[in-house]
C-alpha cells in the first residue's frame, strides 16, 4: 500500500506545472510562457531606450527583468527589493559613504555606486531632472568629495 501511494505521489509531482525557471543572468532567454501576450509597458534599461519587461519574484525578491523583443534575452535586471542583499552584504537602505569619483552618473536615467563583487550596480538615484527624484545632492559630483548616499535599489546590465 504504501508503494502505491509512493508512485501515486511521485507521478503527480511529475505531471504537477512547473513555474518556467528565471535564470538572472544578462543574456539569458526568458521562456515564451513568461511574456505576456500583450506587452504594453517598457522600462527605461539605459539613457533613451526603454524595452519590455516581466516583474517576478525569484527565491523571495522581486525584480524587474528587461528584455529584447525579439530574441526574449535579458539585458537589464532591477531591483528595489529590501529582501534583496548582495555577496558583500548590501542592501536597499543601506547608507554607504562614496567618494565623487566612484559617482557614475547617467542623465536621463540611473545613478550608480560602484560595482559589487557578485555585478551588481546599487542606485542610489536616478538623473532625471527632477530633484525630488534625485536623493544625491550636487556636491556629490564635486571632485575630491566624498558623501553619504542611501542604497535605493540594485541593477545589472542595460541598453
């Protein structure tokens, strides 16, 4: 009896659907069940270009994942997910001191700290011309400078 019960169980977890796998990783394929059929929203993945994208959350976080229409290959993850922590132990809050030269600003779009061991970028604002978007202040870009900025989210890859 309990054989029967085995194999019963063992061939319902087999036909059971499967979630498709996210592999997080710039260039990756996305699986064709995970794009909508209509996609109406683009995510800006770098100054002037936006692309598609799914938000899914992978091990407990969430995160934004941009893609290219066409071949469905990843080329920009976000996240602002306080679950979220990098191999050196950063997270979305956390206050890190920069000096103005590890500052990498992108008008028009993100505003990077410089990257962790395991490829990601913390944002710790975004350069879009409006000041109550940009929590780093103007002197942060003053050479020599070096200012305490708060980690508002993570990115990989772009464009």
């Amino acid at each position: 009896m309990k054989t029967i019960l085995l194999v019963i169980a063992f061939s319902l977890a087999a036909t059971a659907p499967q979630k498709p796998e996210i592999k997080l990783e710039i260039g990756s394929i996305l699986s064709k069940t995970l794009i909508p059929k209509k996609q109406n929203a683009e995510w800006v993945t770098h100054p002037a270009q936006t692309r598609p994208y799914i938000e899914r959350k992978v091990d407990g976080v969430k995160y934004v994942i941009a893609y290219k229409k066409e071949s469905r290959r990843i080329v920009y993850i976000f996240t602002s997910d306080e679950h979220f922590k990098t191999n050196d132990g950063l997270n979305v809050g956390l206050q890190i001191d920069l000096t103005s030269e590890q500052i990498s600003r992108y008008p028009g779009w993100e505003i990077r700290g410089p990257k962790t061991a395991d490829g990601w970028y913390p944002v710790i604002g975004w350069d879009i011309g409006l000041d109550l978007m940009n929590p780093v202040s103007k002197e942060s870009f003053e050479p020599g400078k070096t200012v305490r900025v708060r980690i508002e989210g993570f990115s990989k890859g772009g464009n």
